[in-house]
C-alpha cells in the first residue's frame, strides 16, 4: 500500500460513548426473596464517627513538637459515611442499565474530512473482517461476572447477575448468569454470553437500538458492610465528613463511570514484558490503570491508543488484530482525542 | 528650581528607577558585592539593559480580558484583549459593563510577570501599560533620549495585548455551533446556517463579580452587618448573602498556570446558583407536636417564601389599593403563588413515609393528618375509614382560609368578603384541587384492590 | 397572538450526570442554550432518519433535581467521581464538572407535514431517538419515579378555536404538575438598573444583575426615635417570584472570521467566533400560573450586527402585562 504523505491528524478530534450506563442503586433483600423487588429496601448512607489515629505521614510544617502532641492527645474525630445491610437482609442488590448507542467509530467531531474519511473505511473494514463480535463478547462478560460490582463481590457467598433487555419499557430477554463461576481473568464462551454478546455487538454495528437492565444479586450475609462509591471533593472545609458515598434519593449508589470502567476493562493486549498474568486491564488510551498508578500502553514502545491510531491513519501501518480490537474499543469508550499545537 | 510638571518624562523616569532599585536591591540584599553574581544584577538592573531585555521579554506574555485555560487547562489557543469599550453595547450582562478601571489578566510565562509589575507602575491613576499604549511621548522620553529607540520599546510593551501568533482555538476549547439561518437540518447549507463560537472565560469580569462577592463574605464591614444582625443590632451596611454559592477551583494546586488574576483569586471560581425551587428530602420534617399546621405562625406559615409572600401581600393591601382589575389581577397573582407553596408543602409532606402521622408525637388534628399522609390509609384501616366518611378536604380549605386571614388580618379589617374569597379560590386552584382529585382516586383504587384482596381487610 | 400549532411533549425524562455549570459564572441547572443546542441535533438526526418535521422553540420543566454537590456550610463545592490519570498513569489535571440529575419534561413546537395518523408513531420514534441522545451532557436514563403510562411522549395538535385551546393547555398544565418553568426576565434586570441607578448613578448592569442574585437583609428601627424603638432586619426583593441569574447566550469578543481563517477550528467551512457568555435573569415558574405556551418557549434570537448570539422567551411581555 502507497504510504500517504498528505493526511494529517485532525486536530480537532472527539467520539462520544457508545456504553452509557446508569448509576447503579443498591438495595437491600433476602437471598429467598431476592426476585421480588417489592421487597427490596434502599441501602442508605449514614455517617458514623471514628477516631482515627494519626498514622498518616506528618507534613513537615505540622512537624512542631508541641502540635504533634496536641495531636496525639486528641486523635482526630473523624466522621465518615458508611452503607450496611440491615440484619434481617444478607443480600445486596445493585441495578442499572446500560445502553448500547449505535455508531461505534464514527467521530463526534472531527476537522479533518479526509482524516474521517480514512477513519471511516478503517472502521468499515474492521467491521467487515473482524466485526464487533469479539469486544462485543467480553463486554458481555464482564456484565454476566459482576466484576462491575467491585469490592461488593469479594467475599460474597453467591452472586447471581441477571441481564434483561427492555424495549418500550418491557423486558423481552432475560439472561441469568452465576457470575462466581465465571472467571474475572479470562472472558468465557456460554450459550447464554453468546446470545447477550449478540446483541450487543448488532446495537455497536447500528442495527438495532439496546437498552439492557442489569440485577446483581450479591450475597454478603446480613449486617455486613457493602460499597458504595466514594465522592471526590477537592477542597474540604475543616470539620467535614472525611469520607463521603454516592446517593441518589438516599439510595446509595455506585458512580455510572466506575460500572462503565468495569465493563471494558477488556484489555488483555497491553504489552506485557513480564509475561505476568496481570488479566485485563480497563481501555484507556495509554493503558493507564488508577489504583496502580501505572500506564501500561507507554508511547514510546508506540502500543498507546495514539500511536496506534495515527500509523493506521497517516501512515497505513495497519495493527495487529489484537490492537485493532484495542483501538476500536477506545473509540467506543469516547473522549477528545486531537491533537493540536 | 523649576518645577516638575505632574506627569512629565522626569517623574515617570523617576518611578521606573525606584521600582528598578527596589527589585535589585531585593535580589543583591544577600549578596557581597564582590560577588560576581554582584555584579551581574548590577548589569541586569542597568536601566537601558532592563529596560531593553523587558521589551524582549514582555513578548512572553498578553494581557487579556477573555481566557482559553480556564475552559480546560490543556487547551491551547487564542486568548484575547477585548476591552469594555470595544465591545457592543446592549441589555445583557458582558464585559462591556464593565467600568474603564477593570482588572486586565496576565497570561504566559510566569517568570516574566516582573514585567508586566512594571507596567502596571501608576503615576497619577494612569499606568504605563495604558500610557504605552496611548503612545505617551512622555513616557517616550522617559524611557529614551533616543526617539527610535524609545518608540521601539514603546510598541513592545503596547504589543503586550495583541493575540500570540495567529488566531487559533484547540481540540480542548470549547466550540459549539450556534443557529444563525433558519434550518438546523438543512445540512446542505450549514455552512451559512450556523456560526462557530468559541466560548473564552471572561477572566476581566469574573475578577470584577469575585471581588464584589468576596467584599460581601469577608470586608470588616460586612463582617460588622452580619454580626449587628446576628445579634439583634442595628448597623448602617446591609448584609449580602448568595444562596447555594458554589465555588469552582481552577488550576489545582496551580492556580498560577491559568493566569495572573486566578491567582490572585487562589484558584477560586465563584458560581451563582440558578437552582430550581425545591426541597430537600432531608429537611422535610413531619409537623410534630402542633395541632395544626395553620396555627400562628405555623409550621405552613414559618417557610420563608411562604412568609415573604405574605409579607409582600399584606403590604401592597395596605396600600389601600382599589378595587378595580388591576388590583385584584395582583391579588390573584398573590393568591396564586401562595397556592403553589401550599401544595408543595403537600407534596413535601406525602414524600414522608407513609404513617408518620400515627407518631405519638403527632397531635395533628384528624383533618390535616388525613390531607398530609394519605399514605397511612394503606395500612391503617381506622385511619382509611375514617378519612373516607369525613369531608375532610372542606375543613382544609377552611382552615387555610383562616389562616390567612389571621395572616393578613392583624392589621386589616379583613370581614366575611375576603374570607369566602380566599376560600373560593382554594376551591378553585388547580394544583390544589388536582391533589384532591389525586388523592381521591387513588383511594378509590386502594378501597378497589383492598376489597378484592383474598381475606380482605380486616375491619370489615 | 399565539402562534404555536403543535407541541412535542417528552415528559418525564431522566437525566443521569447533566451538566451542572452553565456558565463561568453560575450553576445549578444547565443552561437553556444546552436544550436548544439538543432541539438543533435531534432536527438533524430526524432529518437522517427520514423523519420531516421541524422543531423551532424549547421549553423545559424540571419537576426534580438532585445537584451533585457539597451540602451545609455557606458556599458548596462539587462532588467529583474520578482523578483521570495521564499517560504516566499519574494525576493529570482536573476540570471541576459539576453534575446534576434532573427530572424534566421537555416541550418542542413542532411542524411536519405528516397525516394525523403519523403523529403518535412520530412522537414514539422522536422519544426512541432522544433516549440515546445526550442531554446537556447528560444520559437520559428510565425514570422509575413515574409510572411508565405519565412518561409516554405526546403530539399535541393545538385547537383554532380558542376556548377548546385553553382547555388543551390547562390539562397539559395540570400534567405539568410539579414542576418549573424556566422564563426570563429581561424586564427586571433592566428595571433594577434604573432604580440602583437612581441613588447612584454609577450603577451599573452587573451591579443589578448581582443585586437580584442575592439576599439583602437591610435594618430598619421600629418605632425610631422612641423609647420602644427596635432594630429589625429585613431580606428585601423587589420583585417576587424565584428569580435566578442565568446565561442566555453568547456576545461577540472578535471579529467574525472566515472558515478555515482560525486554526484549529471544528471545521473548515463555518465563519467563526470568539465568543463570551452573557447574562440575564431568569424566573421559575409553575406551569399552573401560564397562561399559553409561548410563556414557557424559548427561542433563538440573533442580532448579528451587534454580535450578539441570544435567546429569548416571551414570559415577561405577559407578566407584566397585569
């Protein structure tokens, strides 16, 4: 193939989500009953006071003999919010849906009409060779796992997924899934993943419109403490809660950014110089993962989204199969990718 | 001696040569003057070599009014100097309302900032940068006796507001078309349909509303007002206070990197709520240990807005207003808006749990606990029964009437007239009458599904 | 002088994550250009789906909210859900978005020239395509606050006849319930600039428009002068109503450039501008108190010699009319 001298990058480059899921709502039912959600009880947020020990690092300003001592004799009385079950419910509930948006790979923006061009016959022919089936399957997944459900999941005796795909409001599939059995390192080939990882990959294609709503049930046993999201306040005053969860209504709530990270958490074609087993990590444009501080698709070994991208665009390098997958995976995560000067 | 006339070259000469001591005497204070780091700052603060490296320098800065970094930090692109005076005039709050003494903003290398301290010297209210760029032969001559030199420099520092390289916006910056034809979805003409606009931070105005909010929260004065109210006290100043003010923090723990004047701001952004009316659910209290909620000054008649409004209204019928249309459109108006804060009160109070009223510290009168927790007729079948053989939706009507009667009345001779006036239209508001019918049918429908529950209710 | 013909009406729409800065300078709903900017989009993606109608005013009612942000203390700060990390993996600037779940109903004119018949499939196929649509940035996701049959989108063929019109509109309004409107009122700001301006002339706008975004407690002696006199502190309004500072568009800061002049621009075919947003005030009303739809429709209003890019609504022309 003619290497092409004349296409740019567009500088002015973005793509919306194409997995849109809700906030997920966390209640409260008994592993018999679970299926009757008449019965469920929202699982609200309280605040509870701790006395936290200094265990922190000390900055050096606060280093001052008589302060530290003042600081000893007083551990600071911290109030933090907390989410239980109550004691008559041993299961948790977490819902929300997730839609699927049609267009996967057309860009929202774009300033370069033959840069989108190229772009679009790049994701036509990824289309037709590979289709969305592969993303599509793990996508599925990772619903079917629970691994959305993140601290909640571990050491939970059972936990039981059920996936429905509503259309006017009704639902007009059902999947249930045993997400224990099913591992959070490897992506899984059932009859049941296979038909969920259909319909997905027809509403990525653009054939037909999804709305799926997702029902973990988790069971945790009665009393015990369950996760809800964290907010992130950048300044808090003196005297505020030093830890505070996600509610909607009252209803304790898991952020609709951490199930989205959860469900693409798809990579496994990161560079791997180890040849550790490290499973897959979330997609991001340089393979970065938050709670490692540690970005795995580095530019100069030319594996991040990029790089990966602008050979395949500007200078027709076309990726491995594997890096196909990677790349049409960040264009369905979304963002603002151009590059200007 | 002659004079010094104000303003002339020798007193602006004079203000750059104490501002260029002070600076070199800060940075030599620590320094033996057989240093050669010494004599390398003597070099530096020469005037003419100051002067020369600054009119070098000051191209790594603009001064501006409008911003890009706010709108994302990572952006690059245009910033711009667009004075009041500049823009067009209209009816809408811009920077063109500002006053001609507005706060211009820095942006660019941080470590060129002395310079722009140095156009920022005042002599008589006029600084140097606003002399450079009336191009002041003055401040020309004070600069240079060298005419050319002097203009050379001159239009250095006046290029400090002119746009950095060519007009650009960025990937990062906001862009979003904006309808200027007739039809979004012709696409065969979008380009004449639509304009692309760029928003920038108006960094010169922010500045204005930040000082004028932040005067209002800490200035000695205002401090003074608030605690004078605090306490009962009269003070002279008014106290100012902004509902839901939220603050946006820009540029993290550098608020530096976004421009001058966010720095001074310590990153701070404020934002003035447009919330919607509303509630929050967890300030909505069931009405305990009150007979009624009508009492005086009551747990209805306490809600701020709901006390304004009555304030409001009994002023302007103070007023004697006659009894034409016009007054009694306002009355209407009045009348209306009471009847919106009445039914979101009991709205507010159906959004308690259901039973709260069969609290023992519930002393209720019968009539209202059935208005404000329908919900416990689900459980409650005294309770359901009794709701549905007395008219109680009357006796509602009724005491609201008083109330406001009571309300207004303490000073005016409200008589019978007024009294089935406001009752009427109770009976008449729509809200109201729809949470009636609401309530009505969904006790129809409960009664339904109660009777044919297999066992049925157990009263009956 | 009502003109409106027919009303699009999707109820009940629940925004997850709406963006809750309108503006640099307010926030706490997003602003009215973010519903027009929608209206413009879903014109755009019914064209291509073969759908031929055209929308041309907005209004919003938003029957709940829930901001995501601080609660208590004198001034809140907004919750954020994630640090985004740069290619190191470490913390890379943020942007402070603030966030608010909404509860709105949404109200488009609508002209088409589809049979009667077509009206409701329309309707139901516009609510399909709006449901994967962004809301001003947020995700319109199920609301289960209200029951399925109050969230059925509605084409609603306004009536000649004025009285039967009334009618149509009172039992749209009775639906609306509760909720507000968002209206505007130009009238007051320009008003409270002349009574600032009368003791003291150097009043300017953005004095005015500050004065009606805050709470002036003033004191005043009861009974001055006399043994019983009493210092009493009063929050004085001059106008009733909920009235709010709000963004209503955008005014010129730039010549108008030709396409392709400024670099880096979303294309290269479109005049562009640089722009900064401009300020009004704006009311919230209960739907129960208008009295036609216009009050609550908004509407793009250019004046493009003076490089102003507005909206509009015609809420005060009747509220002041009493």
């Amino acid at each position: 193939m003619a290497k092409n001298d004349t296409l740019k990058t567009a500088s002015v480059l973005a793509f919306e989500r194409k997995l849109d899921p809700s906030d997920a709502l966390l209640y409260a039912s008994s592993w018999e009953k679970r299926q009757d959600n008449q019965q469920w009880q929202p699982v609200e947020v309280r605040e509870k006071s701790v006395r936290g020990t200094i265990s922190n690092r000390l900055k050096a300003k606060d280093q001052d003999p008589a302060k530290l001592d003042a600081a000893i004799e007083n551990p600071n009385l911290q109030t933090v919010d907390v989410a239980t079950l109550p004691h008559d419910a041993d299961t948790l509930v977490a819902r929300f849906t997730l839609r699927v948006l049609a267009g996967a790979g057309t860009p929202s923006a774009c300033n370069n009409a033959e840069y989108q061009a190229k772009l679009e016959q790049a994701v036509a022919e990824y289309k037709q060779a590979q289709g969305f089936g592969e993303l599509a399957h793990r996508y599925a997944n990772n619903l079917a796992n629970g691994r959305f459900l993140w601290r909640n999941r571990m050491g939970a005796e059972q936990v039981e997924v059920s996936v429905r795909q509503l259309a006017q409001g009704k639902a007009t599939k059902e999947w249930t899934f045993d997400a224990l059995s099913l591992s959070l390192r490897a992506f899984e080939e059932t009859a049941e993943l296979k038909e969920l990882a259909g319909v997905i990959a027809a509403a990525l294609v653009g054939e037909q419109h999804l709305l799926l709503e997702v029902v973990a049930y988790v069971r945790v046993g009665s009393g015990q403490e369950v996760f809800p999201s964290q907010e992130l306040i950048l300044e808090r005053g003196r005297g505020d809660k030093s830890k505070t969860l996600y509610h909607v209504s009252n209803i304790a709530g898991i952020h609709s950014q951490k199930l989205g990270n959860a469900i693409r958490t798809i990579d496994t074609w990161y560079p791997n110089e180890n040849d550790d087993d490290l499973g897959p990590i979330a997609v991001e444009p340089y393979g970065s993962v938050t709670t490692q501080g540690k970005a795995y698709r580095q530019p100069k070994q030319k594996a991040d989204f990029y790089s990966l991208l602008d050979n395949w665009m500007i200078k027709d390098q076309v990726p491995t199969k594997e890096d196909q997958h990677f790349v049409m995976a960040t264009l369905i995560r979304g963002g603002v990718f151009g590059e200007a000067g | 001696m002659p004079t010094i006339p104000s303003g002339s070259w020798q007193q602006l000469r004079t203000l750059v040569e104490v501002f260029l001591k002070d600076r070199f005497d800060t940075k030599a204070e620590k320094l033996a003057p057989d240093d050669p780091k010494y004599q390398a700052l003597v070099e530096q603060f020469q005037f003419d070599t100051w002067i020369n490296d600054a009119a070098r320098r000051v191209g790594q800065l603009q001064v501006v009014t409008h911003s890009l970094k706010p709108i994302h930090p990572d952006a690059k692109g245009s910033n711009l100097y667009a004075p009041p005076e500049s823009l067009h005039t209209h009816n809408l709050v811009g920077s063109h309302v500002l006053p001609a003494n507005f706060a211009g903003d820095v942006v660019g290398n941080a470590a060129a900032l002395d310079v722009y301290k140095f156009l920022k010297l005042q002599l008589e209210g006029k600084s140097l940068l606003e002399r450079a760029l009336e191009n002041d032969s003055e401040f020309a001559k004070a600069l240079s006796d060298n005419p050319e030199q002097a203009q050379a420099w001159i239009s250095a520092f006046a290029a400090i507001t002119e746009p950095r390289g060519e007009h650009a916006s960025h990937t990062r910056g906001k862009q979003l078309y904006w309808l200027v034809g007739d039809d979004a979805a012709d696409v065969e003409s979008d380009a004449e349909n639509f304009h692309l606009l760029a928003p920038l931070y108006a960094t010169s105005l922010a500045h204005r509303v930040f000082q004028t909010i932040n005067h209002d929260r800490f200035s000695e004065e205002a401090k003074e007002a608030r605690k004078a109210k605090r306490e009962g006290n009269y003070a002279e100043q008014p106290v100012h206070s902004y509902p839901n003010l939220a603050v946006q923090k820009m540029g993290g723990t550098k608020p530096q990197n976004i421009s001058q004047l966010n720095s001074e701001r310590g990153g701070n952004n404020y934002l003035l709520a447009s919330l919607p009316p509303s509630w929050n659910v967890r300030d909505i209290r069931p009405p305990l240990k009150v007979a009624s909620v009508f009492s005086h000054p009551g747990v209805f008649g306490s809600r701020s807005e709901v006390r304004a409004l009555v304030k409001d209204l009994k002023r302007f019928l103070e007023t004697n207003p006659s009894t034409d249309m016009h007054t009694r459109d306002l009355r209407d108006d009045y009348t209306a808006m009471l009847m919106d804060e009445l039914a979101l009160f009991a709205m507010q109070m159906h959004s308690l749990p259901a039973g709260w009223s069969a609290d023992e510290k519930c002393e209720l009168v019968a009539e209202e606990a059935f208005w404000l927790d329908p919900g416990r007729a689900e459980e409650d079948a005294a309770f359901r029964e009794a709701r549905n053989s007395v008219e109680w939706a009357d006796e509602i009507r009724h005491r609201f009437a008083n109330w406001l009667n009571a309300a207004l009345g303490e000073k005016l001779p409200l008589g019978d007239v007024e009294f089935r006036h406001w009752q009427k239209t109770l009976a008449k508001d729509a809200t109201h009458q729809r949470l009636l019918d609401r309530d009505r049918r969904w006790m129809e429908n409960l009664m339904e599904d109660l009777t044919n529950l297999p066992g049925g209710d157990d009263d009956e | 002088m009502s003109e409106v013909k027919n009303l699009l009406v999707l109820p009940r729409l629940r925004v997850q994550n709406a963006n809750a800065i309108s503006s640099p300078m307010t926030w706490g709903f997003p602003a009215m250009s973010a519903f027009v900017g929608l209206m413009h989009a879903l014109e755009r993606k019914l064209y291509a789906a073969g759908i031929n109608v055209s929308l041309g005013n907005v209004g919003v009612i938003c029957h709940d909210f829930e901001a995501q942000a601080t609660e208590g203390g004198y001034i809140r700060g907004f919750h954020l859900t994630r640090n985004p990390v740069d290619k190191t993996g470490g913390t890379a600037a943020i942007v402070e978005e603030g966030r608010i779940h909404l509860d709105i109903t949404l109200i488009f004119t609508i002209d088409s020239a589809a049979a009667e018949s077509e009206h409701d499939e329309i309707a139901k196929q516009i609510s399909e395509i709006v449901a994967g649509m962004r809301i001003a940035g947020g995700s319109v996701i199920p609301n289960r606050a209200v029951p399925s049959h109050k969230q059925r989108p509605q084409w609603v063929a306004l009536d000649d006849d004025e009285e039967k019109r009334q009618k149509q509109f009172e039992r749209l309004k009775r639906r609306w319930l509760p909720g507000f409107a968002l209206t505007l009122r130009d009238d007051y700001l320009a008003e409270h600039h002349q009574t600032l301006q009368q003791q003291n002339p150097d009043a300017s706008l953005l004095d005015a428009w500050l004065d009606l975004s805050r709470l002036n407690h003033h004191c005043a002696l009861e009974n001055e002068g006399e043994s019983n006199e009493k210092p009493v502190w009063q929050a004085q309004r001059p106008y009733r109503g909920w009235l709010v500072p709000i963004p209503v568009g955008y005014g010129a800061i730039s010549d108008l450039f030709n396409p392709g002049e400024v670099a880096n621009a979303r294309d290269a075919k479109t005049q562009f501008r640089f722009v900064e947003s401009l300020y009004s005030i704006g009311e919230w009303v209960s739907p129960h108190r208008m009295k036609q739809p216009e009050d609550l429709l908004w509407y793009v209003d250019n004046d493009e010699e003076a490089g102003l890019y507005r909206l509009n609504n015609d809420y005060h022309l009747r509220a002041t009319a009493q």
